[in-house]
C-alpha cells in the first residue's frame, strides 16, 4: 500500500500524512503492553538522566525531539525527582511535535501532574518538526549556563530507506508473530494503526512532510559530537539492570535479547538489533 501511495503520489502529488492521533496513541499503548522496546527505551533513557544530574544543579531542561508520547515516560522521571534527598529540580521542558493542539495539552498533563509532586515546571511547545527548526525557533529553546541538559530523540535515498524499512520492520512483525496469534486483535492494532502509518510516511511521503527516517546510533555520535560539542558517556550498569529488569517480564522463547556494546545497549530480537540507547 504504501509504495502503490508512492506512485500514486509521484503522479498526481495527492499523498499527504493524514494523522489521526487518538488511533496512534491508542496503538502505541498495545504495543507498550506487548513487547519490551517502549520500556526499554524510556526507562533507561530516564536512568541515564537522572545519573546525569549533580546535587547542586537547580534547573533540568529536557529538550524532547518528538514529545507525542510523553506522558508514558516522563511522569516515572517526575515521581522520582521528587522524592530526592536533595529536593527536586526546576524541571524546564521543550517539546517538539507537528500538533500544537496535541502539544499544548500534553503540557498541560505534564504541568498539573508536577502540580501535584509539588515541582516547579515550564513547558515550551515547538510546533515543527526538528530537522525544520530555524535559528529563531532554536533560539527558543533558550539554553542557559549552569542548566543541565537532555537531549531525547530517521535520510538517504529511496533505496535505502526501502532496504532499512524492510529488514527493520519484517522483523518487528516476527517478534509481534512470536508473542501474538494471527488473529489477536491488539496485534493488528499495532501493526495497522503504528507500523503501517510509520512505513507509509518513510516510503510514501516525500519532502518536508516526510518524518520517518532511520538515524543510525553512528550517525547521531559523530553529528552530536562535531555540530553541538555533546560528548558521549557511557550507559551504566544501573541502567543495563534496569533494561534487563524489563527484558524479564517476558519469557525468553520470544526471542529477545540485551547486549551492552561501545558504551551504548542494544536491544534486539533473533538475529537483528533494532533499538539503541545511548547518552
């Protein structure tokens, strides 16, 4: 469907990503419950900035690059930094996604639960995509001195956007096949309402609309590292048990598997890694 969609946009330009957010949200939730990568990928990421916080820093500014799903993991980081000895920091966030609508009451969730840990928060919506953001709206982001920083977050040629999507994908429906029947609803929940919109937007949609494509870890390291002075520290064993902490709620004939390498984890199924934490 989604390479008919590519031809059919190519000669008549009519393939626009029509989102329906309430379907997504709702996909992405099954497919948190299902499989171990949601968890992994947040619980580990959180691990890693609370270890990069010192005692006497005051302010948190997480600059999240795609927030649409905050509200699954940033209330876990709330909760904790309120119970520290130290008392909570000033928790400043920038988030980016295309739905100012979405934007603005994911903040809002976000601002009444800290509301309720008694932390001081900001929120800061950016209604763009990040590859698109221009020098005023980074200005925006306003980072300070003195302030500790998080940063949270797929281009080449068709072909290798078609290649990388294949082998990624086909194996994300063989671990989903692993674990669920062929005709287990929630399953076809995940596969129709995330991964059939993800490899629709990455093969279909063209230009700027476009917001599905891979970034290898490699990738990240190096443009990180040359274009913004970030340098990478190594992801520790605090957050390998945690990782593996939740790789055990799944029973290991579904094939899954936990590997720490280049200072980086790697979380994959059978024979292919397919998500990558670092810090």
């Amino acid at each position: 469907m989604a390479m008919s969609s590519r031809v059919m946009n190519s000669w008549l330009g009519i393939c626009s990503p029509l989102i329906n957010y309430k379907s997504i949200h709702y996909a992405f939730h099954i497919f948190n419950n299902v499989s171990p990568f949601v968890k992994f990928l947040y619980f580990t990421s959180n691990q890693a900035i609370l270890e990069s916080i010192h005692q006497t820093d005051k302010v948190l500014h997480i600059v999240d690059l795609d927030i649409m799903q905050a509200l699954l993991q940033w209330p876990a980081l709330f909760h904790i930094l309120a119970t520290r000895l130290e008392g909570a920091p000033q928790v400043r966030m920038t988030g980016v996604g295309t739905c100012m609508d979405l934007l603005l009451e994911t903040g809002r969730q976000l601002s009444n639960f800290a509301k309720r840990l008694g932390m001081s928060f900001e929120f800061h919506p950016i209604a763009k995509k990040f590859g698109d953001l221009n020098m005023d709206q980074y200005s925006t982001i306003q980072v300070r001195r003195g302030k500790a920083v998080a940063d949270i977050v797929h281009q080449g040629t068709f072909l290798d956007r078609f290649v990388g999507s294949f082998h990624y994908y086909s194996t994300m429906f063989d671990s989903l096949r692993a674990s669920s029947s062929f005709d287990d609803r929630c399953r076809h929940r995940v596969e129709h309402g995330l991964f059939f919109r993800e490899i629709n937007n990455i093969l279909a949609i063209g230009g700027p609309v476009r917001s599905g494509e891979e970034k290898l870890v490699s990738n990240w390291r190096s443009e990180l590292g040359r274009s913004h002075g970030f340098v990478q520290v190594p992801m520790s064993w605090n957050c390998m048990a945690q990782a593996q902490l939740i790789l055990n709620m799944f029973p290991p004939m579904h094939g899954y598997w936990l590997v720490q390498e280049g200072g980086t984890l790697r979380l994959g199924w059978k024979h292919t890694s397919l998500y990558t934490a670092s810090a």
